[in-house]
C-alpha cells in the first residue's frame, strides 16, 4: 500500500514539476515558480523510486520481473498526461520578436487591440490599398514576427495585414494557452477592430493562420460573420474533441493515442481559464458557407488526416491543399509561387468587392 501510494504521489508531483520547471528553465525565467518545479521534479522522481522498491519487495520474486517495469511504463504515462497540460496552460509567455514588418519592406502601424479581461493584444497593422483585409494569426509559443513573410505576401497584393501576438504571446498580456483557446474570445476583437477601420471593407475580412492560428482563426469564423473566410496551414487539433480521425487512420494505437489526449484536454479544461472550445469539425458547418482553405503540409500525414476530416465536416465550402515536400507550416518555403497563386486566387474569390462590376 505505501509503495502504490509513493508511485501515486511521486508520478503527480513528477508531472506538475516536469510542466512547471524546465519550460521556465528553457525560457530563461529562472525564479520562484522554476526552483519549485524542478524541486517536485527531483521529489517526485524520488518518491517514484521508493515506491517500485517497496512493490517489487512485496511481491513474489518471478512477479517482480514485471512489477518494476510495468510500474515505471505507468509512472512515465501518467507523467506525460499531466505534463503536457501544465505546459499547455501555465508555460511562461514566449518574447517578442526582434524583426519587424520593416524588415520586408511594409511600413505599418503598431496597434493595440482591448480584449476580454482587461487584456491587451499588440499587433502590427499593415493598412488596405484595397478595401480588404486579413489578420494574420502565429503558432503555439511564437509571436507576430514569425508571420513576417507571409504578411508580406498579402501586402503585396494589396491586402490590409494585422498582425498579432496572441494573448500570453510576445508583447499581449494576460496568460498564454499553447491550444489557443483564447481565440474564440480574442480574434473575433481583432475582426470588429479591422471592421471599424476607414480603409477596410467590413465584409471583406479575412484570417490566415499558422498551427494554433489556424486552429483560432476556424473557431473564431464560427463565432463572428466578420471573418469571411480562412486559411489555416497546419491545423490539427485543439482538444481531444479534434483527433476522432486517429482510430481510422492508426487502429488501436490512434485509440490508445486518443484517450491519452482526452485525459490531457480534461486536465487542461481545469486549469484553464477559457472553457474547452467547440470541435473544429462543428466550428467548419457553422462557418459555411463561407469558403475555408486548409493547407496541409505533404511531410505530416497526421496534418493531411485531420484536413481530410474537416472537410468531411463541411465538404461544399471546405477545401485543402497538400503541399508536396513541406514541413509543419512550411508551405511558403516550399512552394512560394504556388503557395502565393493558391492563397491569394482563394481570398480573391472569397473577398470580392460586390460593388466591382456595377
């Protein structure tokens, strides 16, 4: 009985400290909060050792052969399903970025957008030569400047670009989510925000997004009939909700993967601020019919089952693109003339002045 309770108690504390210390550590945010999470790592990792003794001395010899390593592969999971949210939800705010739009050529406004909670997301806004608009949307613990070429792409077309950090992220305050569950609360801000604008068209914005944003800016369209259209590139997946297409596509193993995501979503819908957001799947029916542009990247098999998913969701207003040779998010660089042709013919199409041929 101590030896179970020690491996019980020792995995948690692993766990919480494994989510807290290192990624502070990593960060450089070397304080109170990363001292006492490598202080329950090292604890926990303790407790865990005096726990497999103490079982494996009070079974029978030939069962000890199992009992350890059986104990050690259950510790290491039950680590995993708690670290991973306390990453998720607690991980320090990732720095600003050092480039600017200025680096590629864009003169631009630095902007501040008021959110939910007394928070405040920084943004750069490149304005409209046109009449329209696309708020451009970063990845899990990046920041605006990684979306500096890109934004570049629809400037030169034209386009307004708004560019943000997300909340927690580089310069906005308030608490990073790595899942990007504050974007239900906070791009549907930046949407009215680009509506209200003198050079912007209220019904023709747009949002491109990256990973995490592309997974914001599906859910944020679904709550706002501001967003006209998306494009999300490497989006899979912000809960567990997301990831129903593992079962088909790897058998037990997706199912296995699954219910691992399904206690980790659990956990972090109670650490997190922000309730659990809706499916992506429900977010594409309730975005349509308005057009959606999936970019799936032709190196992540998991990248092209998850857009076949969605577009099985809402398959007359859903669309995707595999882009043979790239990495996660990597369409741009590997294929830059189609990349541009493919995003800029889609928000053409999906942002077109009514008024043009009248």
């Amino acid at each position: 009985m101590r030896g179970a309770l020690a491996v019980t108690f020792g995995a948690v504390a692993a766990g919480v400290g494994a989510g807290v210390g290192p990624p502070r550590v990593q960060s450089g945010d070397v304080g109170v909060a990363a001292v006492l999470g490598l202080g329950a790592l090292v604890g926990g990792v303790a407790l865990v050792v005096v726990g497999v003794v103490q079982l494996t001395r009070a079974v029978p010899r030939w069962w000890r052969l199992v009992t350890a390593p059986l104990t050690v592969i259950a510790v290491a999971l039950g680590v995993y399903v708690i670290a991973v949210p306390v990453i998720v939800t607690t991980a320090p705010a990732p720095p600003p970025g050092t480039a600017t739009p200025s680096e590629v050529g864009l003169a631009y406004e630095d902007v501040t957008i008021a959110t939910t909670g007394d928070e405040a997301l920084a943004g750069w806004y490149v304005p409209s030569a046109g009449r329209a608009a696309v708020i451009v949307l970063h990845g899990s613990g990046s920041s605006r400047s990684a979306v500096l070429e890109h934004a570049a792409v629809m400037a030169r077309h034209g386009l307004g670009v708004l560019m943000l950090d997300a909340r927690g992220h580089g310069a906005s305050s308030g608490r990073a989510m790595r899942w990007g569950w504050y974007g239900d609360l906070d791009v549907p801000r930046a949407a009215a925000w680009l509506a209200s604008r003198p050079d912007v068209d209220a019904a023709r914005i747009a949002v491109l997004g990256l990973s995490m944003g592309g997974e914001e800016a599906i859910g944020a369209a679904a709550l706002t009939q501001d967003i006209r259209a998306v494009v999300a590139e490497g989006a899979t997946g912000r809960s567990a909700d997301d990831l129903r297409w593992l079962s088909s596509a790897y058998g037990w193993r997706g199912t296995l993967t699954r219910t691992v995501h399904a206690a980790q979503t659990s956990l972090a819908d109670l650490m997190s601020e922000p309730r659990r957001p809706a499916p992506l799947g429900d977010a594409v029916r309730e975005v349509a019919p308005r057009p959606v542009l999936l970019i799936a990247a032709g190196r992540v098999p998991d990248e092209q089952h998850a857009a076949a998913a969605l577009q099985a969701s809402a398959p007359d207003s859903v669309q995707v693109w595999v882009v043979r040779g790239a990495d996660h998010t990597g369409g741009l660089a590997a294929a830059p003339q189609e990349w541009e042709s493919r995003v800029i013919d889609f928000l053409d199409a999906a942002l077109a002045d009514p008024h043009a041929s009248r």
